[in-house]
C-alpha cells in the first residue's frame, strides 16, 4: 500500500484522471493493439560512468561511448506524451554535455523530471540550472552512508557527495524551488548490516527523501542477490529507529523495503508485472525495451535486447513502436507467460495486490488471441 500512496503523491494529479482511466483500460484490456502513451518513460542519456561499482555491469563489459543528442531526447519527449520523465540508464546522467539544455527541454514541455545521478559531478552550475530549470526529483545513488564502504563500493569520495548537495538543497531552499532531493539504497549482503546506521545518519544529512531497494531491483542476476532471514531483523531495528527520530517519511519507505521483503523471500509463482503498458525504457541507442529492470540484463548479450526489445524509436516514431507488433507480442508474453520468457522468468519484481486482482479481472475479461501472441 505504501508504494501505491508513495507513486500517487509523487506523479499523480488531479489532471491526469482522464489519462488514468485510459491506463486502467489498458490494465484490462491489454491485448488492444490502441494503448495510451506511457505513463513513466525512462531515457538512458549516457552509455558510460565516472564510476565502476563492483554490482554494476559497467565493471565486467567495455561499453562504446555513445550519448542521446538533444534532438533525440527532443523527438522521444515530444512524441511519447509520457507525463513524467526520468534521466537514468547505465551510465551517469550529468557526464552528458548538453545536460543543462536537455533539462531545460524537458522542463520547458511542462513534463515531471526525475533525475538519477551518483552525485559526484552535480557542481554548482549543474545544481544551479537544475534548480531554475525546475527539476522535480533528483535521486542520488549512494547505497550507504559509511563513508569508507562507499569507497569499497563504488570507489568514491563520499565527503563529495554531502558537499555537492548541501550545495544543491541550499541554493533550492534560496530559490523556494519544490526539488525534492533523494537518498538512494540498494542493498545486498554488503552493506545491510548498516541499515540502521544509515537511518541515523540520513536524519542529519542533507537529503529530504530516502528510498531502499534490495540488489536484484536493480541489477537481476547479481551474485550478491541472496535475500537471509536475519535481515528481517534489521529491517524492524532501523524502523523503530526511524520512528524513535521522528521521521514517518523514513518509516515509510522502510515499510516499502520490508513489503520488497516478504514478496522475495515468499518465492510466489504467480507475479505481476504491468511495467510494458506504461513505463518502458529507451537505451542510448534508441532501443525501447520493457521497463528499466532489464536494462543491464540487455547488455549482456544480443539475444537479451532482442527478447526485450519493442522496437527503436530513433528510427520509427515512438507511439507506432508503443503500439506495434513487437511491443504488443512482448507484453502479452510477459504478462501471460512470465515464468518461461526472458529475464522475467528469473526476476523478482512483485507488483501490489490491487493489480494483482486487475490481472485476475482482466484475464477473465479478455482471451488472448494466438496470433497476437506468436505474431
């Protein structure tokens, strides 16, 4: 329920019930080849990292250096209708040149930003055109607050960190500007045991919001993807820490992490994945593919990205790939077959009971046609 409330306070308003309703059609009626434009659309702007995380695919493959030009990002946008964007791809988002432009585009077509960074490059003209440009969300990725097992992970000077966004929150305060500057987690057997450690320290960091992932949410088939029954204690400790602090914003997102939990631990058959009806990802290449989850997986090898793939929209315009045979046969498989198709027979993502029970409808409701299926 909290990730529900958390998706409609964030990126739901009172404008969007028409397009909504349409996306709820959607959930129902997926074999329709006629479905509204994504809701969420993630564009990978960079293909390389100043950073090499020992989780991140980056440190096992040499990856050509490629970037979206402006014009790119301006076609995707323009022709997406998507209502929020997010800039974030396997790779780091302000190693782009034309990043300031590209946030003023974005902003300029009255579209919800979120950017994902590691924070190291946010220097202060970065911060300061992000801020007048009105970006709405930046998420910066530092998976602990322990400054030296930042440095064993990502390889990183944490002290940087708080110093680029102290930058960032004051300048934001200055400007009375709505950014909400976010901490983000992902975890594994590594840095776990530091989860409560973490939460004291968010409390007096600069960041507004904090978000825990657990490290196949991120980067499916990791070896450091084992999920120990001791954590469930952890999860408990840092909760009653959080509300010790008086920090409900923390003890929600916790409550998130600890629902991530039970799904993978509870191994369920049956999961629910509604991602290719309203939030697909597009590489630096132009290749739409099914939601952000595969976005390492892809790399791995040339038949991953064609098992994902819905088409390129650098060489088509975006709603007929949205809409084409490709993108319909991907979702009827994932949603229909996901326990024998690609990265979703493996992957964990567990969606929330309300759409599990959409899924239960829509099955009910609607057959899929074998030549939809195999087109």
């Amino acid at each position: 329920m909290w990730h529900l409330y958390r998706i409609l306070k964030k990126f739901i308003k009172p404008k969007d019930v028409f397009y909504c309703v349409r996306k709820l059609r959607d959930l129902l009626f997926y074999s329709s080849g006629d479905i509204a434009s994504p809701f969420r659309l993630q564009i990978e702007p960079v293909s390389q990292c100043n950073l090499q995380c020992d989780f991140c695919v980056l440190s096992r493959i040499r990856r050509e250096k490629k970037y979206l030009s402006v014009d790119h990002i301006r076609k995707i946008v323009d022709e997406s209708g998507a209502r929020w964007i997010q800039l974030s791809g396997v790779g780091e988002t302000f190693l782009h040149p034309d990043i300031i432009e590209i946030m003023r585009l974005i902003k300029a077509r009255k579209r919800i930003l979120k950017i994902t960074t590691n924070g190291l490059l946010l220097n202060r003209e970065i911060c300061r055109a992000a801020v007048d440009a009105g970006v709405d969300y930046i998420d910066v990725s530092i998976d602990t607050t322990d400054e030296t097992l930042y440095r064993e992970i990502r390889g990183g000077e944490f002290p940087k960190i708080i110093e680029n966004i102290s930058y960032l929150r004051d300048y934001r305060n200055q400007k009375k500007a709505p950014l909400v500057i976010g901490a983000k987690h992902v975890y594994n057997h590594k840095n776990i045991g530091n989860l409560r450690s973490d939460i004291e320290r968010l409390v007096h960091s600069p960041f507004d919001d904090a978000f825990f992932l657990w490290i196949f949410d991120m980067y499916e088939g990791s070896s450091s993807s084992s999920i120990l029954p001791e954590y469930l204690t952890l999860i408990h400790n840092a909760m009653e820490t959080a509300k010790s602090l008086g920090r409900p914003d923390l003890v929600g997102t916790l409550k998130i992490f600890l629902e991530n939990y039970t799904f993978f631990t509870g191994r369920k058959k049956s999961k629910v994945c509604f991602e290719p009806l309203y939030a697909p990802y597009v590489t630096v290449d132009g290749d739409m593919i099914a939601c952000c989850k595969c976005s390492m997986w892809v790399l791995q090898s040339r038949h991953n990205l064609q098992s994902m793939l819905m088409g390129n929209v650098l060489e088509t315009p975006f709603m007929d790939v949205w809409n084409g045979k490709a993108a319909r046969r991907l979702r009827c498989n994932i949603l229909e077959n996901r326990e024998r198709f690609g990265m979703c027979a493996t992957c964990e993502f567990d969606q929330h009971v309300f759409l599990k029970l959409i899924r239960f409808v829509a099955q009910r409701i609607v057959s899929i046609p074998e030549k939809v299926r195999h087109a």
